[in-house]
C-alpha cells in the first residue's frame, strides 16, 4: 500500500464542475464495508509504538442507480501503519473502508460520465474524509493501537468552491426572524 497516486481530473473537467459543486446537495452516507487487521503482538499496550508511519490509498467513482436526479459515489480509502518507515508494502496494521454518498443534482442538470467520474475523485473523497477520519480514530484504539489522526484531505488544484451566498434579501429575512 503506497501513498496515493491520484490521477487529478483536468482544468477544463474541473471548470465544468463548477456548476454541479455549487447545486449538488449531500443527501446521505453510509459505510458498505469496513475490515480491519492487526499484525502488532496482543501484549503491546497502546500508546507504546513510538513514531508510526502513515500509508494512505484512496479511490473514488460513480456507481449506477435508479434514484431520480442523483449521483451515487463509492469512495475506498485504505489507511495502514507501520513502526518501520521502510516497509511501504505491508503495515502492521491496516483498515479498508468504502462510503456510499448520494448526491441530490438539480433535475435540470446534465451530466457527463467524465463529468460524474471527476466529480467523484474530487468531491466523492472530500466529503467522504471526516467519516474516514472519525471511523480510523476510534478503530484504531479498539484495536489495541494509539488513536490515528488522519491528515487534512488536500482538494486537488487547492480550491473548493462554496455555495452561492445567500441574496441580499434572504440575508434581510435571516436577520429579522
């Protein structure tokens, strides 16, 4: 398991994106797999392995469904630890964990497959990331390991695109009610 290569969707994907981030609503998450594996002798308490060393993989894609105006995306991400930080290819320990996310798209909206895919690898393992980070954290010590912080997500080109701030009259309304 080596660090992941991700293969970044182009400028021009990107741009077309721009659209769909701004509407797009997270609608649920849930885990469809989680397994985990510890090679560390029983007898080590926690909080006792010294430095460890991070390996981290991650996927994501667009799966098929049947729900109206929807994306579903798969997100994978493979998260080990090992003490020796030249053993890149087998941790010590080690857990997999896939999330479903279901994304609500303006009934208007048109959507290419490149379009879903890029979505995905961006916006797929962005927003699957806290669920990955608190999962890892409390497995980890169930384990018998010292808790695992995974690091900050990086969106790829650096920028994430908020939603559209609310109208001047919107805000007006907020601010009287």
């Amino acid at each position: 398991m080596n660090e992941n290569k991700r293969d970044d969707p182009s400028p021009a994907t990107m741009d077309s994106l721009l659209p769909l981030v701004r509407d797009v609503e997270l609608q649920s998450v849930r885990f469809v797999h989680l397994s985990a594996r510890s090679d560390f002798p029983a007898h080590r308490p926690s909080g006792s392995l010294g430095e460890l060393t991070s390996l981290l993989g991650w996927e994501a894609h667009p799966v098929s469904t049947e729900l109206p105006n929807s994306i579903v995306i798969r997100a994978t991400g493979h998260f080990g630890i090992t003490e020796d930080p030249k053993q890149t290819t087998k941790p010590d320990a080690e857990a997999h964990l896939t999330i479903e996310l279901v994304y609500k798209v303006p009934p208007d909206f048109e959507i290419s497959e490149e379009q879903k895919t890029a979505f995905a690898q961006v916006n797929g393992v962005f927003n699957a990331w806290p669920f990955f980070r608190a999962q890892l954290f409390g497995l980890f010590p169930s384990m018998g390991l010292p808790p695992y912080t995974l690091p900050v997500y990086r969106v790829p080109g650096g920028v994430a695109v908020p939603k559209e701030a609310p109208k001047e009259e919107d805000s007006a309304k907020l601010s009287q009610g």
